[in-house]
C-alpha cells in the first residue's frame, strides 16, 4: 500500500519529540498569572452565563412589555429583548435622530457622546443599533474585568486580585454591564486609566481620562486623581514633565469637547445637566434626607421589603456606608490616586443619584478592589458573595420582567 503524500512516517517520528518538548516549554511560559487569568475568564463565562439563562427565564415566567419598536432590531427574541430596557433606548435614539434638547422634559443630551460613537464603530460590521449596542457592552464587560484583574495584581497581589474579581462579578448591580448602558465602556477606561498612572505612564493615563470623561461625566475625578499624583510626585523631588500635566487636562478635555458641542449646537454647555434636572428630577441633595431617613427606620423598626423598589431603599443606606468605607480602604492600602478617585465618585453618587446609587458605584473601581483586599477566602466572605449573587438575580429578574426601578 502507498502511504499518503505528506511528510513521510520516519519524519514524523523524528519530529514528534520536538513538538512535544514545544509544548512543554509553552506550557511552562503560561505561569501563575495565566492560569490566574484563565480562572477569571471562567468566573466571568459562569456567572455571565448565569445571568443570561435567569434572564431568558424570567421574560417567559412573566412576559413584559416591550418598546414598540425593538422587533425592527431583534424580532421576536425575548432572550435579547430583555436586556433593551430604559436608558438602553436614549443612547439607540442618538444613532437614530442625533442629539436633541427640550429643555421643558427629557432629552438624550443627558446621555454622553463616546457609547453612541462606538456603537457607531461597531456597526460599520454590524448594521444593527441594539445589536451593536449589545456587542459594544459585552466585549467592553469582559476586556474591563482583565484590565481590572491586572491593575489590582500591579497595585496588589494576585491573589487580591482574583477575590476583587469575584465580588465585581457578583456585585448586585453589575448587569448593567451587559445592556446598553455606558456603565461597562466607562469601568473599562477608568481601570485603564488608574493603571497607566500607578504605572506613571502618564500619556496612557490622560488618554483613557479623555475617553472616560467623553463616557460618563464621573471620568473628571481622574483629572483629581492624577493631579494628587503629580504633587506626589512633586514632593519626592521628580521634576516637572509635560506629560502628567497632559493627564490631567486630558479628562477635562473630554469633558469639555462635549460641553462645546452642546454650547455649538443647543446654546446651552449645561444641556446635559439641565436635561437630567427637568426631565429626571435630579437634583443636589445636601441633607442627604434618605439616607437620614433610611437610618431612622433601620434604628427604630425593622425595614419592610414588599417590592423590588423597597428593596432598593433598604439596600441604599448599607451601601453608602459599605462604598465610603471601601473608598478609605482604597486610599490607605491600594494608593491615594485610587482612595480619591473612589470617595469623590462615591461622594457624588450620594449627592447626585442616591435613587441609581448601586449602579453609580460601578463607576468606582478601587472600592472593588478594596473589597478584594478586606475580605479573605474564608466561610463568611464566601457567604457573603452567596448572598450578594441572590441579590444581583433577584434584580435582574426584575429588570427582566419590568419591574426595576432605580
């Protein structure tokens, strides 16, 4: 019999020790950091997972309405549909019609401009708006927990790495990442960002700032962040260098560029917080009333949880408390820079968004990565986290069927 044409059998046995000694040496260059990496991608595909199957459920267990115009985009596909609900459709309403003002009721200015232009991007592949929004989430998502994985290993420990992980992924509020939110765009950049100036890679660090800023109007704390590190630096004796001061001015030029946009176009450079203002009711609460309020019922009777929205109310106040302590953490063991940037996110959320604070604190990475060095690998951090994905079901399902309100 012929043997086939190819590389004849004695070639291949010569051949065959070399390609297994290969294989052990590139095994052997993966190293702890890769399998530490390839188990965070197995929490992010499990739990990920998780959400999509309770999701998929839910909207079967009990049907919800949906926008009239979201089977142009997906059909009839309530495993999609589910996860376009609310603020979703402003951002798909700026790819529709461009930016608007009414400066009588909402209007999508309130929505910054970097989400819709990459979902732009996007559909230059994918000539679908909710598609590509939902593609734009999920892969920002995941390249946003490795670079949080690799900022908290740089700043840390591996180990207090893989922990912050899991608490991110188990964080109550973190669907949000996976619909079309701009929560998971701005969590990517801002990580970035905080990595590249712990690195004292300053141009890296502005840059991500800008697009930050362009993202969600909380990106102008990294500009503070960067300005503590540069007078850190300044006080070691480092000289002054033009590319620290770029980063902090990057942010605030991405702030900014929208802020002209919307001077150019509406005249008006606060459109975007007039539009929240008039058309979301937010405004500065400098009494903290419900928190105030939420301890009063905390001390003097046991809270009643009768609804998603009570629910909500009862977790607000734990939260705050838990996010500031965390922010503290963050600035006495992890780095000022990152300490800083936390408390004037947290701060901010209080202030201005204590109804949405669980999905603003997703604005704050170094209070996970606290949360990765406070709490160890033992039976109540376990439990805890337990308890913590219950919660992050149980209001998926709700955002599943409707009945979220934050």
């Amino acid at each position: 019999m012929t043997p086939p044409a190819g590389v004849d059998p004695a070639r291949r046995r010569e051949l065959a020790p070399v390609a297994l000694a290969w294989l052990r040496r590139t095994g052997g260059r993966v190293g702890p950091d890769g399998r530490a990496l390839g188990r965070v991608v197995g929490y992010f595909v499990v739990t990920r997972l998780a959400l999509f199957i309770v999701a998929a459920c839910a909207i079967r267990l009990l049907p919800a309405p949906n926008q009239v115009r979201i089977e142009a985009y997906l059909g009839r596909n309530p495993s999609l549909t589910t996860w376009v609900r609310w603020d979703a459709w402003w951002y798909v309403s700026v790819i529709e019609r461009g930016y608007w003002f009414d400066p009588e009721g909402q209007s999508n200015v309130a929505f910054f401009p970097v989400f819709p232009l990459l979902m732009r991007l996007v559909m230059t592949v994918v000539d679908n708006a909710v598609v590509a929004g939902l593609l734009l989430a999920n892969v920002a998502a995941l390249a946003g927990v490795l670079a949080f994985w690799g900022w908290v290993r740089d700043a840390a420990n591996a180990e207090t790495a893989d922990r912050a992980t899991r608490w991110l992924l188990v964080y109550p509020f973190s669907f949000f990442f996976h619909t079309i939110y701009a929560e998971s765009t701005f969590f990517l950049f801002a990580t970035l960002a905080l990595w590249a100036a712990g690195r004292r890679r300053w141009g890296w660090a502005g840059l991500c700032g800008l697009v930050a800023a362009g993202t969600r109007p909380w990106g102008i704390g990294l500009s503070v962040a960067c300005a503590w590190g540069l007078w850190s630096d300044r006080r070691r004796g480092q000289p002054l260098r033009v590319a620290p001061v770029a980063a902090i001015l990057l942010p605030a030029v991405g702030l900014g560029a929208y802020l002209a946009y919307l001077w150019l176009a509406f005249g008006d450079p606060l459109a975007f917080w007039h539009a929240h203002a008039v058309g979301w009711k937010v405004r500065p609460d400098w009494s903290a009333s419900g928190y105030w309020r939420g301890l009063y019922r905390a001390v003097t009777t046991l809270p009643r949880v009768e609804s998603y929205v009570q629910l909500l109310a009862t977790l607000r106040l734990p939260l705050a408390a838990l996010a500031i302590a965390l922010s503290v953490a963050a600035y006495r063991r992890l780095s000022p820079m990152a300490g800083l940037y936390s408390g004037l996110v947290v701060g901010a959320a209080i202030l201005l968004a204590s109804d949405s604070f669980g999905r603003e604190l997703l604005a704050a990475p170094p209070a996970f990565a606290a949360a990765g060095l406070a709490a160890g690998d033992g039976a109540l951090p376990e439990s805890l986290r337990l308890l913590s994905f219950c919660l992050l079901m149980i209001f998926l399902f709700a955002l599943a069927t409707g009945h979220f309100v934050s």
